[in-house]
C-alpha cells in the first residue's frame, strides 16, 4: 500500500515537472510573437486616432504618464506624434467613468489647436445592440469626431443633440455617447495645454510598470 502510494506520488510529481517544463518551453517560444502582435496593434490603433500622415517619428516610443482628473482615475498614457521633430499632436488615454453599465475606456487623438483627429473606444460594458454602438466594429458612429474642432470648454456643438450639440445619440440609450462625447471633450482640452508642459511629464520609461 505505501509502496503505491509513495509510485502514484512519484508519478505525479514527474508529470507536474513535465508540464511545468512544458509550458516554460512554449512560453518563451511564443512571447516574442506575442510581443511583436501587441506592438502592432498598438501602432494600427495608434494610427486610427492620429493619421500616420501627420508625424513622421516613432510615436510609440514617446511615451509619457499622465495623472489628471480630466482623463478619468488613475495614470494614462499619452503618446506624443511629432513632425521633423516639432510636436504636432498627441494621443491620450481618457476614462468615462459615466457610461450606463460602468467606465469606458477610450484614445483620442488631438492636435494642440482643439482639433479632435479620432477616438477610439478599447473597453466597454454597455448594452449589446444599445450603447456598444460607440465600437466601430458595430457602428460608425465613433468616426464623427474626426476632423471636429472644439472652440474652448464652453462649445455647446460639442455635445449630445438631445443637449443642444452636434453628436448624434443612440435611439434608446443617450447615457453611453453622451460620456464617450463629454470624455473626449475633456481629452481634447488637456491635449490643448500640452505644449507648455511636455518638459515636466514624466516618460513611460521612468515607469516601474
């Protein structure tokens, strides 16, 4: 009895040692692809919130932290597009904390004159066939921030029309555009105050993350 115990142990030790092997193999065999797929997809989203045609450096790389109230909780990232080495726009990470079913996590993309050159939703909850109307992947309605400009916090266009603005809403759901709209309105002002602050941020590289 204690024999077989002590062989089934044995057995079950190897096979745990086989497996953990096993998976530390495949691991560092497909990180780098991995690595390399996530890269690319940051540059593709990246790319639909800044048109590549407006920067010319690595805009991946210049990566800062940003704590501000008007992007949500927490830190963002800002990814900073530049033109033969002249700061031109940036991309931000923004929270809506006022979604229907919770937070909606989003990018937008602005130049420093108030000009909103795309948005992007990454991460959502809201009601399937209601409020997921904001992923471009159901509608287009995302698209119609690009190309707007927004005139100061003060621009009533910039709003839901059921507010008095511009966006249009969603036939029974106007809680999830109107904070995607709200967000990306505060994004679009702090992108603005940019330029006389780039020298104190501090760079993704200084992160512990």
């Amino acid at each position: 009895m204690l024999d077989a115990i002590r062989k089934n142990g044995v057995t079950l030790a190897l096979f745990a040692a086989v497996t953990t092997g096993l998976t530390a193999v495949i691991n560092s065999v497909t990180k780098p692809t991995i690595d390399h797929q996530t890269v690319l997809q940051q540059k593709l989203l990246l790319d639909q919130v800044v048109p590549p045609e407006l920067y010319n450096n690595a805009m991946q790389q210049e990566c800062y932290l940003i704590t501000n109230p008007a992007l949500g909780n927490g830190v963002h990232h800002l990814y900073l597009a530049r033109k033969d080495d002249q700061p031109v726009a940036a991309a931000v990470e923004t929270t809506a904390p006022d979604g229907y079913s919770g937070a909606i996590q989003m990018i937008v993309g602005a130049d420093f004159s108030g000009k909103v050159l795309g948005v992007r939703v990454v991460e959502h909850h809201e009601t399937p066939g209601l409020g997921d109307k904001i992923e471009l992947r159901i509608s287009n309605w995302i698209e119609s921030f690009s190309g707007v400009k927004l005139s100061g916090k003060d621009d009533k266009r910039f709003a839901v029309k059921k507010d008095g603005g511009d966006f249009d809403q969603f036939t029974g759901a106007t809680i999830t555009p109107r904070a995607v709209v709200n967000a990306a309105k505060r994004a679009t002002l702090y992108v603005e105050t940019l330029p006389q602050q780039l020298a104190s941020l501090p760079t993704c590289g200084d992160s512990n993350e």
